[in-house]
C-alpha cells in the first residue's frame, strides 16, 4: 500500500525530473541556438535550474528523492529530440528553441502548481517550489518577449 510519504516522493521526484528535463532541455537549446546572447541566455537557464533542485532537495533531506543524478523523463527526452529535429529542418533555429522553451515553461508551471494543491506538501517544499514557480513564470514572459522580439 502507498504511503502519504510515498505518494508526497513520487510528486517530488516528479519536479525534480521535471527540472532535469529543464536542464537538458537549456542546454540542448543552447548547442542549437545560432545567436550568442540566446546561448549564453539557455545555459543560465540550465544552471538556474540545477540550483532549484539543490534548493529543493535541500528542504527535504529526510524524503528519498533519489541519488544525486536525476535522469529526467521519458517525455522530456523525446521533447529534447523533437528540438533536434526541429532545429535541423527549421530556417530560423533560434525562433524553434524559443518556442519549445516557451513550451517546456508552460509544462513545468502546471506541474508546479498541481503539487501546490497538495496540503500534505511540508511548508518548507511548498515555499521552495512557490518561489520556483514564481521564477519559472518569470521566464516564461521573458522568453515570450525575446520570441515576439524576433
């Protein structure tokens, strides 16, 4: 029988994929991009992101989230993929990396925000990833704003 603990773990490990996927998914962005400045912007977002999963298992050092290598997930693999492909077909590949991080934000913002709805969340994950979100919103516009930019 699953536990509250085991259930809470699984959301948790969830996000923390969900932020690796982020990580790769930067990064994969940043090789594909042609402009510099959005290069250097993925690979800031890539190591914002490594920060909010040592923030967030910071919190919550009593709860198994795993070893220190999260994989990510499936979807976010064939996601990284599917950047590939669009890259390599795409004429304006910085235009296509934009638009799958706006993407990839929108997914993480209601991965966040549904584990936000759990009362079973300690309060010090719930501050961490409410902050984390907050941020994640944050880039979404900006993202949103280089994409119309261009």
């Amino acid at each position: 029988m699953e536990t509250y603990t085991d259930k809470l773990e699984k959301k948790l490990v969830g996000i923390l994929e969900k932020n690796e996927d982020a990580i790769k998914g930067y990064e994969k962005a940043a090789e594909n991009a042609k402009e510099i400045g959005l290069q250097s912007y993925f690979s800031n977002k890539a190591r914002e992101r490594k920060n909010f999963i040592s923030s967030l298992k910071g919190t919550l050092p009593n709860l198994d989230l795993g070893n220190n290598q999260i994989e990510g997930s499936l979807a976010g693999a064939l996601h990284r993929t599917w950047m590939d492909v669009k890259a390599f077909f795409s004429g304006d590949d910085d235009e296509a990396m934009l638009e799958e991080a706006i993407k990839g934000d929108k997914a993480a913002v209601s991965e966040y925000e549904e584990i936000l709805e759990d009362i079973s969340l300690p309060p010090s994950a719930a501050e961490v990833i409410r902050q984390q979100l907050q941020w994640i919103k944050k880039d979404l516009a900006e993202i949103k704003i280089l994409e119309d930019v261009r």
